[in-house]
C-alpha cells in the first residue's frame, strides 16, 4: 500500500474529520501563522492540511521524535507546510527544531507535550494564544506564568473520557501481542498510574486474561482501582511480583534504578505516558542489553533480565499502528473544532491556562450523531 493509498483508506475511515476539516479549509487563515508541535503520524494529517488548505502559514514540528514517519512530513510539506522532523531525529536536532519554530513568530501553538508555549512563555513574540492536547503538557505550563492563553484541550470529557481511556487500553494490548509475541493469560500486569490512560490499561488487560494491580498516589484513584476489582499495592510491594509493568503517569523517572533492582525475572517494561522517560532508561542502559525482536530489548540486571519495550517511548504509538481510525475520527474531529474555536477566540481570553469550552466537543458530538444516523 502507498503512503497516497493508506490516506485515501484514512479518509474513507474518518467521515467526521472530513466534515470538520471542510469547514476549517473555508476560512480564509491567509496572512495568520500557527506553529505545531504534535505526532507526526499519519492521523495528524487531516488536522495540519485543513490549515493548510485554509491559508494560514504553518510550520510543522514533532512532539516526540520516537512517533515521526517520514512520510507524513513528506506529504505535509508537499501540501506546502513547513516541517522540521525526521524519524529518529537525535534530541539536540529536536530542540532545535522547537526553537526553529518559534522563531518563525507563530501566532497560534497547537501542541501536544507543551514544549513550545513552555518556551514562548519566556519571549512569547507573536503567539496570541495556544492551544494544549496532553495532560502532561497542561501539567508543565501549569508550573510557568503564561504571557498568553493557552486552552486546555486534554480535559474536554470526550477527549479525555473515550480516547485516553479506551484508546490507549486497547491498542497497547494489541500492540504488545504483535511486538512481545507472548499472551497476558494469567499475568499479573501492573500499571502505575491510573488516570483514564491507566484505567483502560488496566482494564483492556483483564480482558485479555491478566490480574491488574495498581500503583497510584492519588488516594480518590486508588479507591477508584479498588472498585473496579484492581490489586492496589505500593510500588516497590507491586514490582517484585509483576510479569508486565506498563508506566502511565506523564513524570519523568517514575520508575528508577531503585525500582529496576525489585523486579523479577522475565518482567516486560513498558510506558504508554506522554514523556519517553518515564523509565529511567539511562539507568537501564547502564546495564548489558541487547535487542532480540524489533522493538524488544533485553536487559541484564544484576539479578536477571528484564524486557525493555520500545525504548521506553510511547509504546502504543511507537511500536504499533496508534489509535484505529474510526475511533481516532471523534479526537481530530474535536481537536480541529477546538483548533478553529483557538483561532476565533483564543486571543480575547485572558493570559494562563482554561479549559477549552464544552460547546466545542458537544457541537462534534451532535455532528457524530447526526453522521451516524445518515450512515
Ligand atoms: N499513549 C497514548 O497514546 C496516550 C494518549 C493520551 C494520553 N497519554 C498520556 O498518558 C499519560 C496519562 O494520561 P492521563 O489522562 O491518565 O493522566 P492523569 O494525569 O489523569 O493521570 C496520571 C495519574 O498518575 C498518577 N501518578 C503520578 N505520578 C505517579 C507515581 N510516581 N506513581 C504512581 N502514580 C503516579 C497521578 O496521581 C494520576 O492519577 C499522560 O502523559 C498523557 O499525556 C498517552
């Protein structure tokens, strides 16, 4: 299948996406400059296009070098974006590529991840307003004071409620029988942190014939675990007896060399948060290791061997095929609807974080209902 072929079957996948995108490729965005920093998978391309096709001028960067395919940059250029990304791009070359970005003075951010408000937050320049679609992005501009808006995408219900904690579960799962080639029957599986990403985690797990145990910090969330029939453990109690760890908290260092010294033999490591640290895979890789499968590692403890699985980076989107289509439709519907509501009325909120108003994701709900309903 070629690369045109696979986005002629997205498409056919995605009606709800369309429908949006058509009404944000009718504006007339010339002379307006918006920067994105999101992954650079096939699924963002309908999102970038459509303010391409807008007018607007846009420069294309990634949120995470681990989830770039060359392809989608080469396309995205091609419908006249300007992209600085490539698939295994070393860090220095990404920070660079976040500084290229705001250097071209954009005066909107679309981001996952927050690296480049973070930045502009120090010499905003141009940006009017941004617009953030991770927790953990939402998280780090909570620590710095904002010059601009910036609007909360990520904690839309929809968003939050039906991609994080289905999505993720699912394809995770899906993803680790293709990549580890062994089952979860009778696994104890341990996921730590249980926001909706841990929650589907953990339940998609049980499906498949695992026992959840959970780590969590929160006490509302580990209550939450309970009643929903997971183990709820300590970290350092839960380790020792965990055949998979899946990390999904959005921190870095979550999981430490204190904590790589508890696990058992065999264990398989994987993170599904937005941060591709957090395992402390510097310290893994202090240790012998080796790669047996694509995308599995081994590595030697000094007590046995432990599975490192995709490096440590977002595990569904970078060693598997990422969210399935369809059900990707609703989240770059609602993200094209919240980026045309940012470009309307982004600059008229005051400076600092708010969440991006509800009518943005009801307005997609209803039109989902209504495709639905002709299809
Ligand atoms: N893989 C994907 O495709 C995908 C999709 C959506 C979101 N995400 C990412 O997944 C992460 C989690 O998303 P969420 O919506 O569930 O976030 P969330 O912030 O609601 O939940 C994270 C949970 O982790 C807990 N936590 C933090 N540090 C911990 C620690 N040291 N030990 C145990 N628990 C800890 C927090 O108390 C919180 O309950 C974020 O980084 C988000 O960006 C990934």
């Amino acid at each position: 299948m070629t690369f045109a072929e696979e986005l002629e079957y997205l498409r056919q996948q995605t009606p709800l996406t369309r429908a949006v995108a058509d009404r944000v490729c009718a504006r007339d965005l010339r002379g307006v400059r918006v920067a994105f920093a999101v992954h650079l998978d096939i699924k963002t391309v309908p999102v970038v296009e459509a303010v391409v096709r807008a007018g607007a001028e846009v420069f294309v960067v990634t949120c995470n070098p681990a989830t770039v395919r060359d392809e989608v940059c080469g396309y995205l250029q091609g419908c006249g974006a300007q992209v600085r990304a490539h698939a295994g791009m070393p860090e220095a070359a990404w920070r660079d590529s976040l500084a290229w970005a705001l250097e071209q003075r954009p005066h909107f951010l679309c981001e996952m991840g927050g690296e480049l408000a973070y930045r502009a937050a120090h010499d905003p320049r141009d940006v009017r307003a941004g617009m953030e679609a991770t927790g953990t992005g939402v998280q780090r501009l909570r620590a710095v004071d904002l010059p601009f808006p910036v609007l909360d995408w990520n904690a839309l219900p929809l968003k939050e409620g039906l991609h994080n904690r289905y999505m993720v579960g699912l394809v995770t799962w899906t993803t680790f029988l293709h990549v580890a080639r062994v089952t979860l029957y009778g696994k104890r599986v341990l996921v730590v942190g249980y926001g909706p990403v841990g929650q589907g985690v953990a339940e998609y797990a049980r499906l498949l014939g695992a026992i959840p145990l959970v780590a969590e910090l929160s006490p509302d969330r580990r209550l939450l675990a309970r009643h929903a029939g997971c183990e709820v453990l300590a970290l350092e109690d839960a380790l020792p007896t965990a055949h998979v760890v899946v990390t999904a908290t959005g921190r870095e260092r979550v999981l430490r060399d204190e904590h790589f010294a508890r696990l058992r033999d065999g264990a398989f490591l994987l993170n599904v948060g937005h941060s591709n640290r957090e395992l402390d895979t510097d310290a893994l890789r202090r240790y012998p290791t080796r790669t047996l499968r694509p995308h599995v590692e081994e590595v030697r403890l000094p007590h046995g061997r432990v599975y490192l699985l995709a490096g440590g980076a977002m595990f569904n989107l970078a060693a598997g095929p990422g969210d399935p289509y369809d059900a990707f439709d609703l989240t770059s519907a609602i993200l094209l609807a919240g980026l045309a509501h940012l470009l309307d009325s982004g600059p008229a909120y005051p400076p600092g974080l708010h969440p991006m108003p509800r009518e943005v994701e009801l307005e997609v709900a209803a039109l989902a209902t209504r495709l639905r309903a002709e299809g």
